[in-house]
C-alpha cells in the first residue's frame, strides 16, 4: 500500500502537469488566474454583512482581510480553488489522523484531532450543501463557499449583478447552515 506522502505527492504532481497542459493550451494570454485584494479590484461590488451588527447588504463594501477572486473568463477557476481547498484540509487531515495514531499523544490530544476532523468534514459538506442550494435557488452560472474561520465567503459567478435582495437571501441561506456568521457575497462576472 502506498504511503499517503507518496499519494499526496503524486496528486499534486499530477495537478501541476494538468494545470500546465490547461495554461499552454488556453487561448490567449489576456487572463492569469490571480487572487486580488478586494481593495485592489475596483470592478467588483461586494455585498456584506456582519452577523453581530445585523446590518444589511450593501453593494460596494470591501474587507481588506478577504481575498477576492479575479474573473478572467476562466470557466474552471472554481473549480480549481476547490481543489486546492480540498488539498489543503487533506493535508490538515492526514496531520490530525497521525496525531489520533500517535502513541505518544495523549488521550485529550487525540481526541482533540477527531473533533477537529469531524468539523473539517462537517464543513466541507455545508459548503458542498450550500453551493448546491444556491445554484438551484437562481440561475447562477458557478457558486463558491469558502469557510474562514469566523467568516463565509460566497463567490457568485452570474452574468449581470444580482440584487440586493439576492444577496440578501444568499446570506439567509448561508446563516441558516452555519448559524449567526459573517457573510460576504461577491459577484463574480461570467463572461455573456
């Protein structure tokens, strides 16, 4: 059986050779997939609310922690920030299971890192749940949620910018599943 460090390794291998058949062989070199601070990007409204304050959406507002994602008319960028999402908690999980088969840990560690796996599982799947919900609630083209630490950031790819109210229940929607959190919604241009 293979070790899952050679498993990782050869999954990340296999991504960049992927990635670098897809950037050789894309038509045009007009778009770089980037992140952008959202100060940085001008052309993006942001619809946010914080959760404790209770305010409403509004168009316009931007975080300097949050990082924003630049359309480039990538059809695969989601999906290509999901994988690297999904690559960074396997790693995260991998450490906790050799904490959990540690015998040098203690017991209180080793169940710190079930609880830990568990809560990366469970939001992973509201992250999966929500995209789902989102995209059958609108006729969006591609939806992203992000779970940060105390924060869920949606990434909404829609060919004309959706409104305040939906906005509105896109956040409803996100506090239903996670509970009393800060939500951003970000509109995402996809390319008519």
């Amino acid at each position: 059986m293979l070790k899952k460090q050679t498993i990782w390794l050869l999954t990340m291998l296999s991504l960049m050779i992927v990635l670098s058949v897809y950037y050789m062989t894309s038509p045009g070199n007009g778009g770089d997939l980037a992140y952008l601070n959202q100060d940085e990007s001008t052309q993006e409204e942001t619809a946010s609310s914080d959760a404790q304050e209770g305010e409403e959406a509004t168009k316009g507002e931007t975080d300097a922690d949050v990082n924003d994602i630049s359309n480039v008319g990538d059809e695969q960028l989601f999906a290509t920030i999901r994988m690297e999402i999904q690559d960074e908690r396997s790693e995260t999980k991998d450490r906790l299971d050799d904490v959990v088969a540690s015998s040098t840990a203690s017991v209180e560690e080793k169940n710190e890192a079930r609880n830990e796996m568990n809560q990366l599982d469970e939001i992973s799947s509201k992250e999966s749940i929500l995209e789902e919900s989102i995209m059958a609630a609108a006729d969006y083209n591609d939806v992203l949620v992000r779970h940060d630490d105390d924060q869920v950031t949606v990434h909404v790819k829609k060919e004309e910018q959706f409104s305040k109210s939906e906005a509105a229940n896109i956040m409803q929607m996100v506090k239903d599943e996670f509970g009393e959190i800060t939500v951003d919604v970000i509109h995402q241009p996809a390319e008519g």
